[in-house]
C-alpha cells in the first residue's frame, strides 16, 4: 500500500492528470473513499490526461451508472454508488467494459467485488481536517507497480 498526500485542489488535478498521461488501453481504476473525497474531481483529472476536450464536461455517473468520453482512449466513468453488490453489475453488463480498450474508472467499486481484475489500480481518498486528501493507493498486479516510481517523482 502506497500514500500520497494531496494538499491542495491544484495537486489532485496535477494527479489525476498523470495518472489520465500514464493509463493505458484497458486499465481500470478504482476510487473509493466517502461523499464529497474528491474522486469526481480526479475522475475529471484524469479525463484531462487522457486528452479528453474540455467541452465534454466530466460528470458524475451517480444516476446514469455510465458516462463515456472519447480523448486518446476512450474513458469509461462509473459509478457503482446506487447498485448493491457484483451481480447487478454483471446483469447490466458494466464489468465488460473492463476489458475493453480505454480506460474504466469505477468509484464505489468495492461492490463490484471480485468482478474487478486484479490489474485495476486501486486509490482511497480520505478528506483530512484542513481539506488535503489522503490517498492509499493498492497498485494491483498489473502494471501500475511499475508507473509508480514516475507518479511518486512527478507528485512530489
């Protein structure tokens, strides 16, 4: 388990941005963390390193369950916050997009459970007292152990 902490709205965006640079076709990432930890916000970062155009404004998926914006790879934007466990994302057939060629970013995927490949990049935002975020990243099996050297010199 990795930590980074972002102690301003400008570092989350700076992160979130290269994380968008660095992802590859198929990548998921996963953001867990409580209402209001930021991971829209880094979900519209990382819309940004993927060169997604600004006029496609980045929005949460809460009621729609799926937003998709086109930049250099597609980017697939879920929301799993209304939907109760892996068997109603498999009914509505969410989990295929993980293994398409943009990249899927899921919040509240823990109740994906195991329909989550073990590759996914995985972050947990915690808003801390003087609202900096805390992020505790889990670098899955994939390829993401090794980006992390570049994401650790580009944050701090």
């Amino acid at each position: 388990m990795k930590t980074i902490l972002l102690h301003t709205l400008a570092d989350s965006v700076s992160f979130g941005r290269l994380l968008g640079q660095l992802a590859q076709p198929g990548d998921v990432i996963c953001l867990d963390g409580d209402l209001g930890a930021g991971k829209t916000t880094l979900t519209q970062a990382i819309a940004q390193g993927l060169a997604v155009p600004a006029s496609e404004f980045v929005t949460s998926p809460s009621f729609a369950l799926l937003h998709e914006y086109q930049g250099r790879m597609p980017l697939y934007h879920m929301d799993f916050y209304r939907l109760s466990d892996s068997a109603e994302i498999q009914d509505l057939g969410l989990d295929e997009y993980f293994s398409l060629s943009g990249v899927s970013v899921l919040e509240w995927c823990e109740r994906a459970g195991g329909l989550v490949p073990e590759t996914r990049l995985k972050i947990n935002l915690t808003l801390e007292a003087d609202e900096s975020r805390l992020l505790l990243c889990d670098l899955g099996a994939g390829a993401w152990p090794g980006r992390w050297q570049h994401i650790v010199k580009s944050t701090l």
